[in-house]
C-alpha cells in the first residue's frame, strides 16, 4: 500500500497549493483504483501494465470521470465543453484516459490552464494565475503550466499536456524539466476538450512532461502500446519503433570513439527577436559542450521563421476569434490580456484558408529542402542528426511580458519533433545585458523587458528538434545531450 501512502501524503500540496496548479483532485477515487490495482497483482503476481500503480497528472483539456472539464473557462463549471444538461458531463471519458486507466495508471488530478490553452502562461478567471514554483514573480508557462508547476514540485512524476504553439515546450524549458512535443497522429487526442476544434492547419498534439528524458520514453513508449490507431482516426498507424531507438543508441555509443558520427546545427536566434543573455549562453553550453565532445556542430540558417510564424499567427485567427469569444461570453468573464487570439475579428473565407495552406506546405518543403542540404557539410554522409534552438527568447518569463512565441510555433508549421532539455540556471553575475542593435520592433521589447534581478535562478534551457515522427530518435539524443550537460 505505498501508493496509497504517498497518494495521501499529496492532500498536503493540495492544501498548501503555494502555485495554485490544481483544477480538479480526486484523490479518494484514486486510492480507490490503487487498492484494486493492489487486489490484482496479489491475485495475478503481475502488474496490471506498464504503468501499475504509477500517479499520473492531466491537463485539464481531459475528460475524467467524476469530475468538470473546465480548460479555464467560468463558463464551462458544471457544464461538458460549455453545454448545459449534456448527458456526458462528468460521465465521459477521453481516450487518452481510458488507456491510461488500461496501462494501470492511477490518475488523481488535473492542472491548470489558460483560458482558451492560447498563451505562453497560465491564468484563468476560476484560480487567477499560476505562477513559477521556482520563483513567484515569474511565470510557470502555458498552457499546460500548471502540469509544468506541479511536475517541478514533485507533486507528479510525469503527465500529460497539449502543444499547438509551445504548451508542452513552454511549462518544460521554464521549470527545468523535460518535455516533447511529437508530430501529429502518434497520442490520441480524441475525446479531449479543445479551443477553435476543427481548425487543422496546425493540429494540436498531445505529449508528457516530466524529470528525466527516460520517463518521457517510458511514458510515450507505454501508451503507443495501447494501439491508438484502433481508436482514434488520426493517429498513424505506427508502433514505437524499437529499431529506430537502438540504431540511434548504437549511434550515440559509435561516437564515443568517433564523435564524427554525430552532427548537430545550433540556431542561435530567428531573426525575429534576439534570446536574453541566459538562454544565449544555455546555447553556448550547449554548442561548446558537443564539441569538446568532438561532434560537429553547424549553424543553422534555414528558411525564415518569421515566415513560420506569420503562417501559425494566421491559423490560429482564421474564425476571427469566435470559438473563445464564444466560451467567455457564457459567463460574461473578460480574456486575460495574455492570450494571443483576437476576438470580434473577420473570420477567414474557404479560399483564404487554403492560400494560407499551401503556403505552409511550400514552406515545409523548403524546410525540409534545407535540411537535406546539410549532408553536404556535417562529415556524416547524412543531414544533421537534431538541431538544438531557443524554446523561448527568455527565462521563465516575467507575467504579461512574453509577447514572441515564434521559437516554438515553427516548429507546429512544421509538425517536427522537439525535445525541451535543461540546460543552466539564470545568473545575474553573469547573465548581463550589453547595448546591441535590434532586429525588429519586438526584438527591442523583449530586450527592454530583461530583468537580471527578477530572472536570476530562473531555469534555462534549449529545446531540441528533428523532422516529422523522429520521436524515438530524438527522445535517445535527448537523453544524450541532457547527461552531457548535466
């Protein structure tokens, strides 16, 4: 009964809540499932899954039975997505749940959001704001900061969240931990609640945060082993791919005699705004740590990412904001001036969709034309294995001052794999701003918003990308780069 033990032992961060990270608990239903999972391996002399026993968190985008789905809206309290007297409301459950439950999973409470999941931090109208566990005047990310806040807490081992612009990479990088964001089609999102759902330019993606990149792959690994392709139409059918992880550890072991084996590329910046000093030098502990490894490391100048992010700002406007005006007007509450959809805009024809479209598919082709380029100069014969970039321009930010969420948005455009790894701490000693020139508006902004003071101990981290659908490979390089720096 240790589970059970330890499960209690979380009423006490619940009672404290010093970040306000929690929407929902259901502890006593959760010792509950813990006990029949205890009945079962007394009575089997086997786990029920991968999984048994293990506490897990969820964002709450995910129907659990029992409790409300609110996704930060005053409007949807005691309501299912918003509608009154639906029979599904407290009865329905997502699929991602449901193999959870089959893994042997025991779930126990849901974190906190933004209202409508569209900001790079965490408020809403129902707990106010989510702040960073680390440091209190700044932000634990969004929008899945409070899995971010609770996980960095050691109040959850690992859970799960969703990524359409950064969530997942956002609340990682600024609490120090580990998170993926995987192409579209590999976690099953049917049967989660969802802003402007419907909209497919840009998919939304599911993908777990956690301490280590390990327990990322175990927890990806696992639910892949639930076959989700069974049950949800747009996951690919496709298996964890055992082979693609062990030639990519054999490729890492290689290197340790040849570290030609290995080539990475850095992207220093996007062109658009100039990281703060602690996330430019956790890029330069990064590039000098690869090679004095002996790898071979490239600068990346692919196709502009500020094209990416004009694609991804036009996807997320394309109904003019009336899917989030919608929900805000059921209870007459006001949108938190973070959120980075418009309301009461001009919604976008049928032909303006799809110039919008084809102009993301041009440009994955270009980007795609770009990384093949690169066999040409890294020594491998192959296209750079990952390359490591910013997952944000800044620590975990200061509240109402993250206004460029380009870093990570590109990366939606693209449907690539990304990995947020841990790199350093900000230090003020060090971390000191000099006079530059800038390179846009925004640009300037972010650099008059770096505060050295506040930021000082913040973590800092890189994000770490591959192609489409390289989640085992880069989960493995993760774990590679991660122990290098760590």
């Amino acid at each position: 009964m240790r589970f059970v033990t330890g499960l209690l032992s979380l009423t006490n961060l619940y009672a404290f809540d010093p970040v306000s990270c929690l929407h929902e608990v259901f502890f006593e239903a959760a010792i509950e499932d813990a006990k029949r999972l205890d009945a079962y391996f007394a009575e089997h002399k086997k786990p029920l899954g991968p999984l048994h026993g293990l506490p897990v968190s969820l964002k709450d985008q995910f129907h659990v039975k029992g409790v409300d789905t609110t996704m930060g809206y005053v409007g949807w309290i005691g309501r299912f997505r918003g509608l009154e007297s639906d029979p599904r409301h407290r009865v329905f459950e997502s699929e991602l749940v449901r193999e959870l439950r089959a893994l042997g999973a025991v779930l126990y409470c849901k974190t906190s959001v933004p209202a409508t999941l569209m900001c790079g931090e965490t408020v809403n109208n129902i707990i106010t704001y989510t702040t960073n566990p680390k440091n209190r005047l700044l932000s634990c990310g969004g929008s899945s900061g409070g899995e971010g806040a609770l996980i960095a807490l050691k109040g959850s081992p690992g859970g799960f969240g969703t990524d359409i612009g950064g969530s997942v990479r956002i609340p990682a990088v600024f609490n120090g931990l580990y998170g993926i964001r995987p192409s579209s089609g590999r976690i099953p999102y049917e049967g989660a609640a969802n802003s402007m759902d419907g909209q497919s330019t840009i998919l939304s993606v599911i993908g777990p945060l956690a301490g280590t990149a390990r327990s990322l792959q175990f927890l990806f690994k696992a639910v892949l082993g639930q076959q989700p392709w069974l049950h949800d139409p747009l996951v690919v059918e496709l298996p964890w791919r055992s082979e693609v992880e062990q030639e990519t550890r054999a490729l890492v072991k290689q290197s340790a005699k040849d570290p030609s084996k290995l080539a990475f590329a850095i992207l220093k910046h996007d062109g658009v705004v100039i990281p703060h000093p602690p996330i430019a030098r956790a890029l330069d502990i990064a590039e000098k740590t690869l090679k004095q490894l002996g790898h071979r490391v490239i600068e990346w100048t692919p196709p502009s990412h500020k094209t990416a992010y004009e694609l991804a700002s036009a996807a997320y406007n394309f109904d003019g904001g009336a899917d989030v005006q919608h929900h805000f007007d059921l209870s007459g509450e006001k949108p938190a001036p973070q959120v980075i959809v418009e309301s009461r805009l001009p919604q976008k024809t049928a032909l303006e969709i799809a110039q919008v479209n084809v102009a993301k598919r041009d440009y994955q082709k270009a980007y795609m034309d770009y990384w093949n380029s690169t066999s040409q100069i890294t020594g491998t014969g192959r296209p750079v294995d990952a390359v490591i970039s910013p997952a944000a321009p800044h620590a975990a930010v200061i509240p109402t001052q993250y206004h460029h969420v380009g870093y990570t948005s590109v990366l939606n455009v693209l449907d690539y794999t990304s990995v947020v790894v841990p790199v350093t701490h900000a230090d003020k000693s060090v971390d000191v701003a000099e006079p530059r020139e800038f390179l846009t508006e925004l640009d300037e902004k972010s650099y008059r918003d770096y505060n050295a003071d506040v930021y000082n101990g913040a973590p800092a981290g890189v994000q770490l990308f591959g192609r489409r659908l390289q989640e085992e490979k880069m989960l493995v390089l993760a774990e590679y780069v991660g122990a290098a720096l760590a």
